[in-house]
C-alpha cells in the first residue's frame, strides 16, 4: 500500500482544482477546455506527474523482470 501512497495523494490533492463554478462552457469547448484556466493546468500537470510516476514503475519492474532473467541464464 506504501507504494500507492504517493499516486494517491497527488490524484486526492486534484478534486479541490476541479471543483469551481464555470463548467457549463466545457461542453461547447471540449477538450480546449482544460487549457482555458491556470487552475485546469494545476489538475492537468498532477495527471502527469501521477502517469510519469506508473511509467517509472513500470519500468523499473520490467528492467528488474529482465535483470532477474538474465540472473537465472
């Protein structure tokens, strides 16, 4: 669970970003939507720092998967 901790908290941090008034042009702007405000931007760059986080993992698991292969030949 430790290891979740991180993830969690940043993704916990970003419902307070999404929570203002103004969403009903979100529908006529789509997408466009999330870069009209700075506060979109905060939400958006927590997404990516909780992605860039998975994909560490990810990755060091692969390469720890690969490693212990190697090990085993």
């Amino acid at each position: 669970m430790l290891k979740l901790a991180t993830p969690l908290a940043l993704l916990a941090t970003a419902g307070a970003a999404l929570a203002h008034p103004g969403h009903d042009a979100a529908a006529a702007q789509g997408a466009a939507h999330w870069l009209t405000e700075w506060s979109h931007w905060i939400v958006l760059a927590l997404a990516g720092l909780v992605m860039a986080e998975l994909g560490r993992r990810a990755v060091r698991a692969l390469l720890a998967r690969r490693s212990r292969r190697e090990d085993r030949a």
